[in-house]
C-alpha cells in the first residue's frame, strides 16, 4: 500500500478530461508495467464488516448457502441470461462479453450474475431489472444481493429483479485478478491487520517510507501475475453493465450504486446518456477527483463525523454514552489520551479466538470504522472507549478481532470469493500509468491532506497513483435525470461529490440526507427509501432542496420509557427500516467475507 496522492499529468480543459472514452481502449494501455498502488476510500467497507460483533445481529441470511447443486465454476458462460437456482430462492447466469469492446482479440470475460426475483402476477407488472454495486471498488454485487436483496426489494419494490453483479476482475467474474497464487500467500503478505486496516500514517516516523516500499512490490507481483488487469476499468464496467441490461431484453439502465458504486453510475451516465433509466448515485465520489486520482478533499468531512460521535455523547449523557463528559472538548481530551497511551505502550490482548495488540493504528481504524454505521456502532464504541480508559482492553480489540488465518490447501484459482483487496488496487488504478512519486513527496502530500482533516493518516494510505482518465464529466443530455443522494457527515464521500454530479448531470436532483455516515445506508430514513421507490416506478424525483432525516438514534436510549415511545413512532415505518438496516449490515458485512465471518 502506498500513500498519498497524484501526479499531475492529466488534461482538464472546461471539465472535461480528454480520452478515447467510447472506443474501449485507453491511451497508455500497452505501456502499462507496474501496477500501481491504489485504494480508496470506499475499501473501508472491508474494516466494517467486523464490527458485526459490536452486536448486530447476522444470523438472517448467510451468502454461504450456494445451494448442494450450485457452483460458480460448473456453470457454463454464456451470451444470453441462462438462469440456474442458486443460493435459495436467487437465480445465477455468467454472461460472456469481450474483454475489449474495440477487438475481439483479447477474448471474452464472463460476468456472473445473481438475481433476487421480481415477484409478479402478470407479465405486464414486471418493472425490470435494477442493477448494484455496493462499492469498494473489488466488493462483490453477488454476495450484496445475496444478502441484501430481499430487503432491497422491500424498499424499491417486488415487481423488479434485483441484480447484483461481480464487475469483471472480482470474486466470481472472470478474468480474476489476483496478485497471488494462493489464498496462504495473501495471508502471508497481507496479515489481517494491514489487509483490513489502514496502517496509521502518524503511526512511526517511517511509516510513509514503509507503505511506499510495500507497494512496489505489489505493483510488480500484479503486474507479473496478471496479463489481462488493462481491461479491469470502470468504463469496461460501465459496458458490461449495458450488456447485462440488454441482456435483460431491456434498453436503459436501472440502477443504485453507493460509494465507489457512485463512480460507476456517473461513468455510465456519462458514456451512455441515452440509456439512462433510473440511476441512483449514493455516497457520491467526485468522478473527476476519481479519475484524475486525486482524493484529497474526500476527507473533508471527516472531522464533521467525528464531531457527531463526540458531541452526539455529550447531548446522550452518562446513561446512553458510556464514554461521557459534560463537554465536547472533555471527550476530545480522553481521545486524546487514549491515542497517546496506547501509542506509547499498546496494549497485548489474548481472548478465545485470537490475539493482538491495541495500538495507535488499532484505535484509529475501529473509530474510523464506526463512522460508517454510526447508528449501528456509535453506542458500542463508546462502551468500547470506557473499558480501554478503565485498562481492559478486549472489548475493543474484540470488536475488529480477525481470525487467524487457516489454509483451505484444496481451493484453487479462479473463482475466489475473495479477492476484494486486489480487485480494489486494479479497478482503481486502471490503465496502470506507473507510480513515480518519490517518499519525500508522499509525505507532502500527506502533510497538505492532514491540514484538511486530523484523520489524513488513513486517508492518506490510500493513494490512487495511477491516471485512469475518462469524460466528459457530466452530461447534459440524459435520457432521464439522475438521484444524487449525499450525506451532510459523511467521512469518506463529502456531500460536496453529491453536489457536484448532480450539476454535472442535467435534471439532477441532490436530495440532501442530514446524518452521519456513509451513503444513505450509514444513516437509514424511511423518507429516503419512499423518494427511491417513487423514482424506481414512476421516475419522480424529490423537489430542489428537499432534506431527508434519519430515522435513527445515534444513542439509543437506556431507558425502557423512553424506548417504547420511540417504538411508537418508528412503528408504522418500522418494515422499511429494518429493511434499511439489512441492507447497512449487508453492506458491512459482504466486503470482507471469509476473513470477518468469525464470531
Ligand atoms: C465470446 O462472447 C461472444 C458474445 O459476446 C460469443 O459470441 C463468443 O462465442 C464467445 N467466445 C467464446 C470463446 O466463448
Ligand atoms: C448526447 O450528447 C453527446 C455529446 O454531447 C452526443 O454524443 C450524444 O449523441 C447525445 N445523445 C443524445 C441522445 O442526444
Ligand atoms: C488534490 O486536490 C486537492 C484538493 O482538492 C488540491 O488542493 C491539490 O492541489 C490537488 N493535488 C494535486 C497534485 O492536484
Ligand atoms: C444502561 O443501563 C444498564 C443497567 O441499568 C447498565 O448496566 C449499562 O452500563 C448502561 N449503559 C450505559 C451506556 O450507560
Ligand atoms: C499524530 O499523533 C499525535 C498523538 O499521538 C498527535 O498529537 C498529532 O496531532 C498527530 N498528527 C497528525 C498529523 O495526525
Ligand atoms: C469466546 O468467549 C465469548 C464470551 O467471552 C463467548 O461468547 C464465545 O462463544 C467464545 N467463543 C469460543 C470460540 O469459545
Ligand atoms: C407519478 O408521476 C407523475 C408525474 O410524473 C405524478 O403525476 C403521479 O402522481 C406520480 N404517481 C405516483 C404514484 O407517485
Ligand atoms: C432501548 O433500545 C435500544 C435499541 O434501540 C437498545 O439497545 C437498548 O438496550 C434499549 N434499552 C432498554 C433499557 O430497553
Ligand atoms: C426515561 O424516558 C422517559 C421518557 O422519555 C423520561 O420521562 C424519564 O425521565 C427517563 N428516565 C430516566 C431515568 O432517564
């Protein structure tokens, strides 16, 4: 993993970056050696999902259930959607599409499908498929509806077939890319901690210097290991997912994509204005910060959200915040004692399962984590918080605990459910322009992203170093307008990015959800879910201005009185909410998979 920040070696004249956006190739393919480093903000989801054990419950729908006659591998690719049962009560398909929309000569990839059925009466009550993406990049669209699809429909209704899909390079789509051979050597080279976690950049002196080293070798394993990751790019996505709904005997897009899945959705749009149906982008990435690789300003309101997490403590007092003082500048004050004490002596923790240290880099990823879902996890954490001030430790660490690696010797490549950490370097980096950036400028880059927000140590991991370019950014001839959903605190994708596409695309509407958290899924409002079930089956968009506000308690109350009053009130909304909340834990939950599903 590398750092900070971008060259900058791209053209913008008037917005617009200049490429060969519609012929399927891009400028500095053949030239591509070193795969360079990158991630994003969006890989985070893969440090969620182990919160789960922060107390939310996972019990009701498992992605592991294939079905005793279903495998991905056995499934025949083919040119038109041949549906096969699949994970109880899902329908699965992989559908060819070339590799190169420009030449056949690079051959076919195949995309695997899964489908949670539209539930219908009649054949002219079928309302077509809405396509996913839950983010990352690298996170899987199958295990996402898998889990979530039921609860999806819920919302948006059960007249659509609700499809996710792996984008080409991830999981069950093919070509897989991988920087190893073996499930074991990832393990090995990516223990659990640097996998899941962003290594503190304030962790050590050296840690820039550390990061950057790693990342070369990377970029050489990916590129030795992995002949075709050119064609792993979000516009070849964007293709494939005209493909799909083609496929699908269906002419324009229908689609809801957060975080990274918002990149997608606006590319699309971009490319393909005339086949727009409905497209919701949520948790919206600014696509020209994207591909000029460039996420400085993604964190420029992470201090917002942890500011919600602080002040939030103080307005729920001593009985629902365990981690309460009567002011905001008191809890900011045992933060910053907890940071500094465990910085200089972390904390060794042995339980049941595992073992680890609560360090500096520990600390900062379960706080940054819990700004994803802080409904779910703002509660937890501050209970977390009071045990570490009074020495007992394992309640934090057992929050993102990590089960030790064990060898399943038997599985073989491809078809890997989980390649999300190396799907997330390729598809962010695209045509693989090579890293050049030097350690001393890493840590310029650093130290400009710090002056922006105290949370720049993780961010700042996280550089895209290539230059995958596309545009126009923007359109302003859609075929229907876009609803561009962004969060007033959202530490990852600023409400500037929602902004932003919605003026670019025109029609647009910014519908403004007032919360904490990460897409409208870190901050679940029925009102939100009832604006995207209007805009799925009848295209209506919310009026300028409208503000949406969660339906949640950032601390719920630990008062029976007052808790059967709110039960009141959430009663009539309560299906959508719990649908909502599936759908975060979902969300949480699929990014990481094999590595997380302990405990
Ligand atoms: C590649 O996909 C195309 C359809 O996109 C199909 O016609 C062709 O047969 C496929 N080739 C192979 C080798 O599967
Ligand atoms: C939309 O505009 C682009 C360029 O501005 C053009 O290439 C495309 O044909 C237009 N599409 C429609 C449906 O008007
Ligand atoms: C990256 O973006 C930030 C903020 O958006 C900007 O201040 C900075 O100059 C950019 N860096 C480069 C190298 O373009
Ligand atoms: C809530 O109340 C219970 C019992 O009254 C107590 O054990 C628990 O610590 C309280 N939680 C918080 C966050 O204060
Ligand atoms: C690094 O950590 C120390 C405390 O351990 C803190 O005082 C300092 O502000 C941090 N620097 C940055 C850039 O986050
Ligand atoms: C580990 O201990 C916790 C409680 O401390 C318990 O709930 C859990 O079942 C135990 N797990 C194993 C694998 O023993
Ligand atoms: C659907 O949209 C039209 C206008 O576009 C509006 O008149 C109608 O009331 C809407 N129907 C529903 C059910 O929202
Ligand atoms: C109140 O409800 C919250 C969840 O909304 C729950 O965590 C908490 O334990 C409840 N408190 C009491 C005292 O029932
Ligand atoms: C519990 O909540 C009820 C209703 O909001 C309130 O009247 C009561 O004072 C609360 N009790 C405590 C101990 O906070």
């Amino acid at each position: 993993m590398s750092s900070p920040i971008l060259r900058g070696s791209l053209e913008v004249s008037n917005g617009v970056l200049h490429t060969s956006l519609n012929t399927g190739r891009r400028n500095k393919h053949e030239t591509s050696q070193t795969i360079p480093f990158l991630l994003l903000a969006m890989v985070l989801y893969s440090i969620s999902p182990k919160l789960i054990v922060l107390g939310v419950a996972i019990s009701s729908f498992s992605t592991q259930a294939l079905g005793s006659d279903f495998s991905w591998k056995q499934l025949a690719a083919t040119n038109e959607l041949k549906w096969k049962s699949c994970y109880n009560g899902f329908q699965c398909t992989r559908l060819n599409v070339p590799l190169d929309y420009s030449s056949s000569k690079a051959g076919n990839g195949t995309i695997a499908i899964a489908r949670y059925p539209a539930k219908i009466t009649s054949k002219s009550k079928y309302r077509g498929p809405i396509l996913l993406n839950p983010g990352g990049p690298g996170v899987s669209g199958v295990d996402y509806v898998v889990s979530a699809g039921a609860a999806i429909a819920t919302i948006l209704g059960e007249e659509f077939d609700i499809v996710g899909f792996d984008p080409r390079g991830v999981s069950y789509s093919t070509p897989m890319v991988s920087f190893f051979k073996t499930d074991a050597e990832r393990a090995l080279w990516t223990p659990a901690a640097t996998v899941m976690m962003y290594p503190s950049l304030n962790e050590s002196a050296d840690a820039v210097a550390q990061q950057t080293a790693r990342a070369q070798i990377q970029g050489q394993l990916a590129a030795a290991r992995n002949g075709n990751f050119k064609y792993i790019t979000t516009d070849n996505t964007a293709r494939d997912m005209l493909r799909i709904t083609e496929a699908f005997g269906w002419e324009k897009l229908q689609y809801w994509g957060v975080s990274y899945g918002s990149v997608l959705g606006s590319t699309f749009a971009a490319m393909f204005p005339d086949k727009v149906g409905r497209v919701v982008v949520d948790g919206v990435i600014d696509m020209e910060a994207w591909y000029s690789a460039n996420l400085t300003a993604e964190v420029m309101d992470t201090d917002k959200a942890v500011a919600a997490f602080v002040d939030g403590c103080v307005a729920a007092g001593p009985k629902n915040c365990a981690f309460y003082a009567p002011s905001s500048a008191e809890i900011n004050a045992k933060l910053d004692t907890l940071y500094a004490t465990v910085k200089s002596q972390p904390v060794p923790v042995i339980t049941n399962t595992s073992y680890g240290l609560v360090g500096y880099t520990f600390l900062r990823n379960v706080i940054f984590a819990a700004l994803y879902s802080p409904y779910d996890l703002f509660a937890p954490l501050a209970q977390n918080l009071a045990a570490l001030a009074d020495g007992n430790a394992e309640p934090l660490y057992r929050s993102m605990e990590v089960a030790p690696f064990e060898c399943d010797c038997d599985k073989k490549l491809p078809f890997n459910n989980d390649n999300s950490y190396e799907a997330a370097v390729t598809i962010g980096c695209g045509d693989g322009t090579p890293e050049t950036d030097s350690v001393e400028e890493l840590q310029a880059f650093y130290a400009r992203q710090a002056k922006l927000s105290s949370f720049a140590d993780m961010w700042g991991n996280w550089r895209v170093v290539c230059s995958p370019l596309q545009g126009p950014f923007g359109a302003t001839n859609v075929s229907h307008p876009l609803l561009v959903i962004g969060n007033t605190a959202d530490h990852v994708t600023p409400i500037y990015g929602a902004k932003k596409t919605a003026d670019a695309f025109s029609g647009s509407v910014l519908l403004t959800l007032d919360t904490v958290g990460h897409t409208s899924n870190g901050g679940p409002s029925s009102c939100v879910h009832n604006y995207l079930r209007q805009y799925f089956r009848n295209g209506t968009l919310p009026a300028p201005g409208t503000v949406c506000k969660p339906d949640g308690v950032l601390f719920p109350s630990n008062n029976s009185t007052a808790n059967a009053t709110v039960g009141r009130e959430l009663d009539s909304r309560a299906e959508l909410l719990n649908a909502g909340r599936t759908i975060g834990e979902a969300l949480r939950r699929v990014a990481g998979r094999k590595t997380h599903t302990l405990l």
